[in-house]
C-alpha cells in the first residue's frame, strides 16, 4: 500500500470488535464473569511506540457491547507483563468489609524475574503495593506474562508463567494469592523451536462425552511470526500430563493474526470463551490505522470433541450473542451445479456468512473491495485445506503482511463456512468448528462485490448485514 493511500484510510472504528481510541490495543490479559457482567482487562500503549503501557479495563452485559472504564497506569514503568485477578472471596486479605480487591501481577526482571503485586478498592482507580517486596522470585531470568486461575479440586490459585526461551511454562500454587510454591513445569520439547510468549490454561468441556472434562494449555509463540497453540491432558493442581506427542503441533488459529489468546473465567462448567488480539506482532505497529491501532476478535465458544482415534480436537463457534448484531437477512437454497454464482443481496463492510458448498473440485469465494483488492478464499478439494489470499498489492502495509494462509479440513464433498466480516477483519470457522482462520486486512473501500466461482459447484447458505455499533 503506498503512502498516499495509506494517508487517505479512513480513522473509522471497526464496527463491532472491542478497541481503544488513542491507544494501541495489545492482547487480553484478564477476562471474567463476575455477578453476571462480563470484565475485560487488555493490555494498551499509546500510539507512539515507548509510549507507557496502561490496562484498559472494559465491562459487558452481552460480550458485544463494551463500555471502556478510565485506563488502568501499570506501575512501575519497567513492568513487562501482567494480569489482573478478582479477589472476590478476599483470600489474600487485602479486602476491607465488602469491597473485594482486584489485585494486579506484573513481572520486573532484576537479575531473576520477580512477581510483584498490587491491590485496588476502588476497581483500579486508585493502587496499593501488596507487599515491599516480590511475591514470587523465580530464581532465573526470562520468565514474563503471569496467568492465574482458580483450581477447585486442589482449592488453591495456580499462577501459569512463560520461559519463552526454554519454550516451557512454570507451574506456582498458592492458597492466599501471595505467597507461592513452585510445583511443576511443562514444555521444553526438542520439537519447539518458536518462543512461549503467553499461556492459559482451563478446563474444557467435551461435546460427545458427557460429564468428561479435559484441559486445555494454550500458548502463544513467536517464532518468524506470532501464532498460537494447545495441548490437551489432565491436570491435578500440580501436574498437567499432556495425551498426545509434543511435536504434534495443534493449532488454535490458522490465521497470522490471533495472538494472547485468553479464556473466561467463572464461566465454566457452563460455558468456555476465549478471545485475543486481531494482529501480529511482526507488524503490529506498522498498522495504517489512524487515532487507534489494534483491535480484538470476536468472542468464541470453544470445547473439545472427541474424535474416531480417541484425540481431542478443539472446535469453536462465534459467541451466539453476535447474532443480537444481524439486521438484514437473505436466504438462498441449494443452487444447481455451477461455474459461478452471485447472489443478489445488499452488501456491507459488516457482514456475515453461513455457507454451504458441495464440490468435488472446490471453488473460490471473493470478496472484492475495488481497485484490484480481495481476499479470496480457497477450497481445495484435492489438498482437503482451504486457503486465504490476502496477497493483493494494495492490501500491504508491511513486507510481512502479504501472505497465503492455509488451514486443513475434513477431506470430502461437503464444506460449511461461517464468516464475519467487519471493516477491518475476516474471520473464518469452517468444518463444522474444527477450523478457525483470523485475518485482518485495510482495503480503501468498502466491500463492493461477493462471488462464488469454481469448476463445478453447488452453494446454499444464509447471509446477514450486522450493525455497527
């Protein structure tokens, strides 16, 4: 994308993905339902690159609608990581009557990485230290981005940490949120090669095995490029013994932007969520937006399927609160055997797609913006993948933004692809769950033209025009 262009792109927001004006909007780093409201902490920085970092703190009803809260100031400076945790039974004693501390983690590294601790009253308006000193010393350097839950068979809180150099996660325990015990570590394989940036770690429900739950350690990674992976086991409070082999690389997101990947809390055993960030750190600060920069996903159910070999697969579903954004709506039955098929219907930069196609050779969908823009999805029959081609000239911002994103399907005749598509991103779920693909994308004009084009082909599906909020 030249300069010019790049100049004349529109400071609009996206229409329905969560982001900050005046800031760069980084990756999640608390997300919980507390007495039915959905709190949402992400990690911000102004837009000049060494601006200081700040924690936006944004609260929903419906996971949809977002009202941010004035921005959190991470103190000290030189903090390189947090997470933010709810204190709402005041185990750590930092409560007074009822008001619960919301408690904030960051890692310093002096020498070692050290844990530090903070604690608000006033949800995060006003910070005490916890304590003088660290509340955790790992005794090495290199350790960053605390993840803490609460883990009910074991009744303590577990406090995840990356070594993104030994592609490894450490396990703490603790019964009062300060005082912490090392008590195992996972990760290190000779197969890793990519570092572990951020981690989670949940239980998870399994759709066709009733009463079973599995976890679920997801880890994002940054090697030529950021991504993000998970490895499915058990785990007691202590060990997380992983079920399948290590170098068997599962990934949440074949797109080449999903990064921080964060699941709720206190949602489960009903529901499990997840949401991250829409960009890649390769280029995250290049983004030719103006007055903001960066934006998260859609919110996303996500469990765990037991397959035909007895593995557990991850399959996901946009949050169902999204459809509270459909306005217009079109349906289209089966269509005969085609080469090409344009439906009639109103088009939007906000948009979403149930399809399903029957093929024996694939087809094409493109999305065409103008001025020799699309993004074409591929299904290759043949390949058993589907592909995403954001590679025209005017969608680059960046020499690493250009690419061909692939992800593998069920081999087959029959695909269904949910779609949505906000200004700014497209964001795919394909095989009935079992694929998802994330991408962002900064075209001059609005959508201006869908198709379905192939050898032989035949589609129905269900398109709606969502509102911008």
């Amino acid at each position: 994308m030249s300069k010019n262009k790049s100049e004349n792109l529109s400071s609009a927001l996206p229409g329905f993905h969560l982001t900050n004006v005046n800031y760069h909007t980084l990756h999640p780093t608390g997300f919980y339902l507390i007495k039915g409201q959905y709190h949402l902490f992400t990690k911000v920085h102004g837009l000049n690159t060494n601006d200081f970092s700040f924690i936006q703190h944004s609260i929903s009803q419906d996971l949809v609608k977002w009202s941010n809260q004035e921005p959190i100031q991470v103190v000290p400076e030189r903090a390189n990581a947090s997470t933010l945790v709810f204190d709402t039974k005041n185990v750590s004693g930092l409560g007074i009557g009822s008001k619960s501390p919301l408690l904030l983690f960051y890692t310093l590294t002096q020498g070692s990485t050290q844990v530090y601790c903070q604690f608000s009253l006033d949800g995060g308006l006003k910070w005490n230290q916890a304590n003088k000193n660290a509340v955790l010393d790992i005794k090495r350097g290199g350790g960053k981005t605390p993840y803490i839950f609460y883990h009910d068979a074991s009744a303590r809180w577990i406090m995840v940490i990356t070594m993104p150099s030994d592609f490894k996660v450490l396990f703490y325990s603790s019964k009062n949120l300060l005082k912490w015990e090392q008590v195992n570590d996972f990760g290190g394989h000779p197969s890793f090669k990519e570092k572990w940036e951020t981690a989670s770690l949940c239980p998870c429900l399994i759709t066709n095995v009733p009463g079973k739950i599995k976890w679920i350690l997801m880890v994002t990674t940054k090697g030529e490029f950021s991504a993000c992976r998970y490895f499915v086991g058990e785990f007691d409070g202590k060990y997380f013994l992983c079920d399948h082999a290590l170098d068997s690389v599962l990934k949440v997101d074949h797109g080449k932007d999903f990064y921080g990947v964060q699941p709720g809390q206190g949602l489960f055993p009903k529901r499990n969520i997840l949401i991250a960030t829409a960009e890649n750190t390769n280029y995250e600060e290049q983004m030719p937006s103006k007055g903001w920069k960066g934006f998260l996903t859609s919110p996303r159910d996500f469990f765990l399927n037991k397959e035909a070999d007895g593995s557990f697969k991850l399959s996901q579903q946009f949050a169902q609160e999204l459809q509270t954004l459909r306005t217009k709506h079109y349906t289209f039955p089966k269509s005969g055997i085609t080469t090409e098929l344009e439906w009639d219907f109103e088009l939007s930069s906000y948009m979403e797609f149930d399809l399903k196609l029957d093929s024996n050779k694939g087809c094409n969908l493109e999305f065409d913006f103008g001025n020799k823009t699309k993004l074409i999805l591929t299904w290759d029959v043949v390949k058993h993948q589907i592909l995403l081609d954001r590679t025209a000239k005017t969608f680059a911002f960046h020499p690493d933004f250009n690419s061909l994103e692939t992800a593998n399907v069920t081999p087959g005749h029959l695909l269904n692809l949910h779609i949505v598509l906000d200004k700014y991103s497209i964001e795919v779920i394909a095989d009935h769950g079992r694929v998802t693909l994330s991408s962002i994308f900064f075209a001059l004009n609005d959508l201006q033209r869908f198709r379905i084009i192939g050898k032989q082909f035949a589609a129905s599906g269900d398109i709606w025009i969502l509102k911008s909020l």
